[in-house]
C-alpha cells in the first residue's frame, strides 16, 4: 500500500482554501472535486501516488488478468475490418495495462496507438509499461479509428445536489471544508429543466450531476471522422441512477482498497469518484449526431466478444472471470456503450442482451 503524504495534502489544502477565500467564503463541490482529482502536482491523479492494482487504491479491470483486454481486442478486430484506418485513441489510460495488453494481442491489426493523458505522472508510467504508444496533448483531427475509456466518465467532477421541499440547491465547500447548500448555478438549473431531471425525484434526495458530460462526447464527435467511441464504466440508465431507494447519491472515496464517504477528507489522498448516468451519455451522443451503437451489462459485452469460462481453469484466472462476470461484482454494475459515426456495422460486443432501450 502506498503511505499517505500529509504533507502534500496540506499543501493542497493551503491552495484550494486560498481559492475558497477568493470566491467568497465558498466554492461549489464540482470546484473542489476538480481541485482534488486534477491540481498539477498534488491533485490525486497529477501526483506520483500508486494508484491502481493490490499496492494502489483500487483495481481496474485491465489489471485483473488478460480477459478484459482480450474481448475488447476482437471487438477492435471487428471494427477495423469496416475502418480507414486501424487507430486506437485511449483516453485516461491510467496503469497503461490496457494499452500494453492491445498493443501485444493485436499485433499488426493495429496501425497507431494513442493516448490523451492528462496526468503527466501517468504519462510516464504508460511509457514504461507500454514504450510504442504515442501521448497526445489535446484530441487529434480527422481521426478514424477507435476510441477507449475505461472508468473515465467516473472520474470527472460532479455537482452535487439537494432537492427537497425548498426546491433544488446545490452543496459547496466551505473555508472550514465543510458542505453547505446554497442557490443552484445557472448550468445545474439549466440542466433540470433540459432532462426533467425533477420528475425522478423525492423529497430529500441528495444526488449528483456529471455537467461535463455533453460537452465532452460532442469533442469526441468533432474529432472522430469514422469510427466507435467504448466507454467501460460503472452506473445506471437515468430511472436507475435517481431511484427513489438511492437517495443519498452514489458518491465514493477509495483509498489503500477501503471505501467511504467523506470526499473533504485529505485531498489529493483518495480518488472521488460517482457512478455514471448512462442516460445523460446517449443524450450528449444523438445529440451532437453520434449513433448509439450499443449498451449492455460488462459481463454481456465480454460474453458478446467470446470470453470463455473455463472450469478446468487456474484459481487465479477463475477468480478473474467471476469478478467480471458476476452480477455481484463487475459483470453487471459495470456497462459498456458505444457511440459509432460514420459506420454501419453492428459490433459484436451488443450483439446479444442490448440494452439500448432502457436508456
């Protein structure tokens, strides 16, 4: 397990109060998750903290074994059949595990492998673990290809919400990094009356909001010419994520393989995380003039893509499978979806158990 460093957690403590301060006594929980999560140096995903695996704070499904990364590679196969160009843009890499394990399992399937990282500690890991791979600094152009996210969506910073008999407020951080609620802003507001987001509610729900969705699914449209957009992530289709029985919200803290609650707690120590509304991603992707081209549990996705279970297998590999196949584990809190534009064929990976219709 890695060991706290209170010293850079006091430092970003020092920062982001000196922001609070500036704003007036209090910033919006979005503001301070972003701070957390993404201040250069000392926010949770731009220090040098080990984060993924048994010795980090949590485990991805890339760092499981080899099954993941081999569905996601037939899946991959299938589509550059149909495709310009044989190009893979993987976005938020983390461990670079994935990367590594497409590069070896495609071979020269593949043409270019790309990676849009914004932590530059994780830059330098990702080229250890996978030397071919190409870092860009901002999305390319005319890209045909496909793009990859895995446990991103879950990772941008989320307004967090209160709607009771007051109507809807949002809660903000204070200069005693306390939560407060005040006045909604104009962009939360906006984003109720666009979803009728009030219609899932009950009193006293507390919940959150992803607001960076739209904005980036319409950038991966603009910079995609032909091809599909993967996303692997853990949530809910809307009337799932806002059930009445989840009124406190699905925001979590990880830190050294423990979960809780409490995201004002060591910033920049624990990853802040909130499940994904897979609704409001299908949303941004018609919208901007993507084709939903899927939505399934992870466990159908990998089945879909040939993933075998073998009885006669390794305790190891069988303990693998059940994480991600299990509905009590990865298989079906985790979604995969796919956005395509400019392709006609029907990925393998939904081919069976769609559940496109219950976005």
């Amino acid at each position: 397990m890695h060991s706290l460093d209170i010293m850079s957690s006091n430092s970003l403590n020092d920062l982001i109060l000196e922001h609070i301060i500036d704003m007036g006594g209090m910033i919006r929980f979005e503001d301070f998750m972003k701070l957390a999560l993404y201040t250069p140096g000392l926010g949770y995903y731009s220090s040098n903290l080990r984060k993924f695996g048994k010795y980090g704070d949590f485990v991805t499904a890339p760092e499981l074994g080899q099954a993941f990364s081999s569905c996601i590679a037939k899946q991959c196969q299938q589509l550059f059949n149909s495709l310009p160009q044989k190009n893979i843009l993987e976005i938020g890499a983390g461990s670079g595990q994935l990367a590594a394990d497409l590069i070896k399992t495609l071979g020269s399937d593949l043409e270019n492998y790309y990676i849009l990282e914004v932590s530059a500690d994780l830059q330098q890991r990702q080229k250890n673990i996978a030397p071919s791979v190409q870092h860009l600094h901002s999305l390319p152009q005319n890209f045909n290809g496909i793009i990859l996210a895995n446990e991103v969506l879950d990772a941008m910073p989320i307004a967090k919400f209160l709607h009771n008999s007051n109507g809807l407020q949002e809660y903000y951080v204070t200069s005693e990094f306390k939560f407060t609620t005040a006045a909604p802003s104009q962009q939360l507001v906006d984003y109720f009356v666009k979803t009728e987001l009030e219609q899932h509610l009950t009193d006293e729900y507390s919940s959150e909001v992803n607001l960076w969705i739209p904005g980036w699914i319409n950038s991966l449209y603009s910079c995609l010419n032909s091809g599909a957009i993967l996303l692997f992530d853990y949530g809910f289709p809307r009337h799932e994520y806002y059930h009445e029985q989840r009124n406190t919200g699905t925001l979590m803290c990880h830190q050294q393989h423990k979960s809780h609650t409490d995201p004002l707690y060591m910033p920049g120590q624990q990853d802040i995380t909130a499940h994904v509304d897979f609704t409001a991603v299908a949303e941004a992707g018609s919208n901007c003039g993507l084709d939903i081209a899927g939505y399934t549990s992870l466990a159908s996705f990998l089945l879909n893509c040939g993933l075998v279970y073998d009885f006669h297998s390794t305790p190891a590999k069988t303990a693998e499978l059940n994480l991600l196949t299990s509905p009590a584990e990865m298989g079906e809190l985790f979604k995969a979806i796919a956005l395509s534009k400019n392709i006609r064929e029907s990925l393998m990976g939904f081919e069976n158990f769609d559940r496109t219709h219950t976005l």
